[in-house]
C-alpha cells in the first residue's frame, strides 16, 4: 500500500508541473501559429482546462489524506505542493470568470455607434485572412440567443455598449482639429500600440494592439473631425477574432481617452 501511496504523490507532483507548460502552449502555440487558436482556446482552455485542473486537484486531495493516513506517513508536503498548482488554476479561472460577469459578450467598442471610424482595406484584409475572424460590420448585430443567456442574449450590440459602456463617447473639444490629431496621436503612442497608417489631412490614424498569451491583435481606429468650435475624436477598438473580449476593447478605449483628454486640457 505505501507503494501505490508513494508512486500517487510523486505521480500527483509530475501531473501538477506538467500543468503550466500545458496552459503555456495552448497560449504561445497559438500565437506562434503552431496550433489554430480556437483549439488552443476553445479546446485546451475552456474545454480540457477546468477537466485537468479538477482532475489534478482532486488526484492531490487524494495523494494527501493517503499520506495522513497510511504509515509511514510521509508525502504530505510533496502533496500539498501538487495540491497548490491546480487550486490556484481553479482561482485564476474564477477570478476570470467573476470579472466578465455583467459585462456583455462584444467585441467592438466605438465612442460613435452611428457613424464609427472605419478602417484601411489592409486591416480589412488582415482581418479578412485571420481564421474564424470577425466582420466589422456592427449595424443591427445582435448578441447570439444561443450561445449567451441570460440579460445579454439577443440584445442589439450598439444597445449592449450603452448599457456596459456608458461613459465610451466622443471627445470633444476646442482645440483645432490638426492640435487635436497630434494629441491623439501622441496618446496612441503612450498606449504601446503598434501605429500603422496615420493621416493628418483626414484625420485618421490606425494601430493594433497585440496580448502576450495567445497573441490575440485588435485593430484600433482613431478618428479627428472639425467641428464649428474645434474638433472631435472618436475612437474603434475591435479584436480580430473571439466573440467576448472580456472588456479588453472597453478597458483600451477608456484608457486612451483619459490620456487623450489629459493631453487636450494642457493646450
């Protein structure tokens, strides 16, 4: 029996370091393009990785109350350690799902919901040759009943912003439109985005924004019009691929925006 106690707490032990470097590759081989996202994701993330994580978990609980129990008792601390990695997996996973809860599953953001900046026909190319990628038609999009319930299923995409994303607007201001393009062009910087085209005669400026793990990119689009009294900015984040961005989209545009008006009130 102290056999099969001490091969299931080294066993537990191996399974539990294996887990990082599982979770590991499901995110870089992605990004890398080693494997297809939505297998890395879909698959080896949300599918197998609350099973790995419970099995794991449960294995160690195991492996544990045998080393309280079967004499001589050793192994506790080697089971515990097996016992740490799948638990704070299991947290992550919930702290993950605590944040997302109450934010709608979009995956575009725009201060202008009428009218939102467009984007370049190479981003629409890009994003046309990213596998499983998202369209960036937005008008009358509705949030899909069957794969979300709850008060976010079939809801109007513009709607689910305004009700999520309230304070997402325009900027507007009384600084001249070419000032007002510099500002939101040294705000884009600020960010870390990767600028692509810039027009200051339009008053257009295009970047993307890529995450670490998976490597997922969103385009971002920033906007600069003349108005009567100045000039308005309006800006677009939306990720090439995945229906829920878990606030990622919103959480940029807030972030430029309070530069960007940072930057305007020192004019």
């Amino acid at each position: 029996m102290t056999s099969i106690r001490d091969l299931l707490v080294r066993g537990t032990l191996a399974l539990s370091l294996i887990i990082p470097f599982y979770f590991a590759f499901a995110a870089l081989g992605s990004k890398f393009q080693i494997i297809d996202w939505r297998f890395g994701l879909g698959t080896m993330v949300i599918g197998w990785g609350p099973l790995l994580l419970l099995g794991a978990a449960l294995l160690a609980v195991i492996a544990l109350l045998l080393a309280l129990v079967i004499a001589p008792r050793r192994g506790r601390r080697i089971a515990l350690a097996a016992l740490i990695v799948p638990l704070l997996g299991l947290g992550y996973a919930a702290y993950v799902r605590a944040g997302a809860q109450g934010l709608p599953p979009i995956h575009d953001i725009s201060t202008d919901l009428v009218d939102p900046p467009a984007f370049s026909a190479a981003i629409a190319a890009a994003r046309a040759a990213t596998p499983a990628g998202n369209n960036l038609d937005r008008a009358g999009v509705r949030i899909p009943a069957g794969a979300y319930s709850g008060r976010w299923a079939d809801v109007l995409l513009d709607d689910a912003q305004r009700q999520a994303y309230p304070d997402i607007t325009p900027v507007v201001t009384s600084v001249a439109p070419s000032a007002a393009f510099e500002a939101a062009l040294a705000a884009a910087r600020a960010q870390g985005w990767a600028i692509g085209e810039t027009d200051p005669a339009a008053g257009r400026i295009e970047a993307t924004a890529q995450s670490f793990w998976f490597g997922f990119i969103d385009d971002i689009a920033v906007r600069v019009r003349a108005t009567d009294s100045g000039a308005r900015v309006d800006v677009r984040s939306v990720s090439r691929v995945g229906m829920s961005d878990l606030g990622a989209n919103g959480a940029r545009v807030r972030k430029f925006l309070a530069d960007l008006n940072t930057r305007l009130s020192a004019e």
